[in-house]
C-alpha cells in the first residue's frame, strides 16, 4: 500500500473529517467569541471602572534601539482570558449536554416473577414455618 493511498484512507474516516469541520467550526467560534469580549463586554465593563480602554492598558519596559517603546500589554491579556472563559464554559455546556444525550435510558421495572416461581415460593415459606 503507497503513502498516499494510505493516507487518502486515514483522511476519509468519519473522525478525521469530523475532526476538520470542528476546528473550523471551532476557528470561527473563537472569532465570535473575541468579538463578543472585545466590542460587547470590555467596552461597558472599562466604563464602569472609570472609563478605562482595556486593550490600551500597559506598562512600559523602555524603547527599542529605534526608539520605540516596548509595552507590557496586560490589558490585551486579559480579553484574551476572557475570550478563554467564554470559550470553555461553552465548551462545558456542550459536553455537559452531549452526555446528557448519551446516558442510556433508565433501566425498566423488573418484570414480576412468573407464576410457578411465586407458587413454589410460597410453598417453601409454607415448609420453613413448619
């Protein structure tokens, strides 16, 4: 078997391209999610406390030979943290769901014994009582 036959094989199981269409969806997901944090959460949450742009919050180290100042960016850190809670709970919320489905169904009620064991059942009470 040549490389690539092998390899179109490995490529066209169902895992392989289910895998391929979750990063995408995933890659797409995570563009959403900075969206969300970045224009939607960070902007009124900067605002009530004091009116702080959190992607603008840095310190500086000092300049480059060029003269340009090396920034510590901690406020773009931390839209990226938020991006990453975001992202997992999520995440957690869809495996906690496809577990859901997955569970099986509740076991049925024991069906009643048949009628001779429950005959003979009482019949052996009967003999111990004796």
């Amino acid at each position: 078997m040549s490389i690539g036959s092998e390899f179109k094989e490995f490529a066209m199981k169902g895992n392989v391209v289910d895998l391929a269409v979750g990063v995408v969806i995933g890659a797409a997901f995570g563009k959403i999610v900075s969206s969300l944090v970045g224009d939607v959460i960070m902007p009124p949450l900067g605002m009530l406390i004091g009116g702080i742009n959190f992607s603008d919050l840095a310190v500086t180290l000092g300049t480059d030979p060029k003269g340009v100042p090396v920034l510590l960016k901690y406020g773009a850190f931390l839209q990226t943290v938020f991006d990453f809670l975001i992202i997992a709970f999520v995440i957690l919320l869809m495996v906690k769901g496809i577990n859901k489905l997955k569970k099986p169904p509740a076991a049925a009620a024991a069906a009643p014994p048949p009628r001779q064991e429950v005959l003979l059942e009482q019949i052996r009470d009967a003999l111990v009582r004796r």
